[in-house]
C-alpha cells in the first residue's frame, strides 16, 4: 500500500530560540531523523518548510519533497496541514517536527490501520496520526484536526515517545538529561 509521510516543519520555532528541525536527534537533525523513520516504514515522505528553508533543506535526505508555506510567519500549523494535504492522496501519516521520531516498528502497526488512528500511550493520545488525505481535508475546512480525530481509533503503544513534544529549551533539556 502507498501511503505520504508528512512532517509539519515550517514555523518559526520561537519558544525554543532555534528551529526545531535542527535540534540534535541521535547524531542527526530531528527533521533528518523522522524522515528516515519514515522511508523506512515504507512511506514517501513530504516535509513542509517555512522558516529557515535554506537550512534545513540541504539537511533532508535525498528522495525526500518539500512543500513550503510561503505564509509561514502569519499561519498556524494547522494551514501547513490543510496545504500539503491538497498535493496528495490516499493514507497520510502526518506528525509535527518537535516530536521523538517514531520507532519503524510504531509507524508500521499505524500505517497497518485500516482507518484513520491516532497513537495512545497509557490513555494519552499522540504523534504520529494516520489520516486519509482526502477526508481530512474536507473535514479540515469546518474544524481543527483534535476535532476530526475525535472519533478516530486508538491504537495502544508502549512506547511514553508518542505524547512527547518540545516547544521550549526547558522540555528539549529536560528530555536530553532522561
């Protein structure tokens, strides 16, 4: 089965003072690293820019496509979404950058749903979330995405990385030192 991994990467990051994208992951850029995730799980893999694209461009691995959010600096992430998901079909896995990459064993039970699923870890939801493209978009035009997924299946994991996220330098130290 075909299906887009989709990595929301075009703001400012100016909570954390540096783009996230950049930020360190195993010995690669995270954007880097949840991009091989990604192919490795068997997706194609999109990543939507803004902020700082002369950066971290060069940073993707080859194969990888960029989707950029000209607008960057007055839309929310939620816009990036609704943008990238009119360049595709089909299943999408999407997750924003400032998240631990996600296991390939994790992305792969996830992109063997049948429906659109949303990641759980002991009652919590989390990233990555696997949506078709499609539907969501539709849905998208008339409510936020937590929204959409409301009634989405929950898919159980033992892995605490799926409800992580960084948006300042206190939470990105605070998960260097665990």
């Amino acid at each position: 089965m075909h299906w887009t991994g989709i990595i929301l990467s075009a703001g400012g990051s100016t909570r954390m003072g540096q783009h996230k994208a950049m930020l360190e992951w195993e010995g690669e850029p995270i954007v880097a690293a949840h991009c091989r995730a990604m192919a490795n799980a068997g997706g194609t893999v999109l990543v939507v820019l803004g902020a700082e694209i002369d950066r971290i461009r060069p940073v993707l691995p080859e194969g990888v496509a960029v989707c950029v959010n000209a607008d960057w600096a007055t839309t929310q992430m939620a816009d990036s979404l609704r943008m990238v998901l009119n360049r595709v079909t089909g299943p999408v896995l999407v997750t924003p950058v400032d998240v631990p990459p996600a296991p390939v064993n994790v992305l792969k039970r996830l992109t063997e749903c049948p429906d659109p699923t949303v990641l759980r870890y002991q009652g919590v939801d989390g990233h990555p979330v696997w949506i078709d493209a499609a539907s969501t978009r539709s849905a998208l035009s008339t409510r936020p995405l937590k929204d959409v997924l409301s009634d989405a299946r929950r898919l159980d994991v033992d892995w605490p990385g799926c409800t992580q996220s960084w948006n300042t330098p206190a939470e990105w130290s605070a998960q260097s030192s665990a």
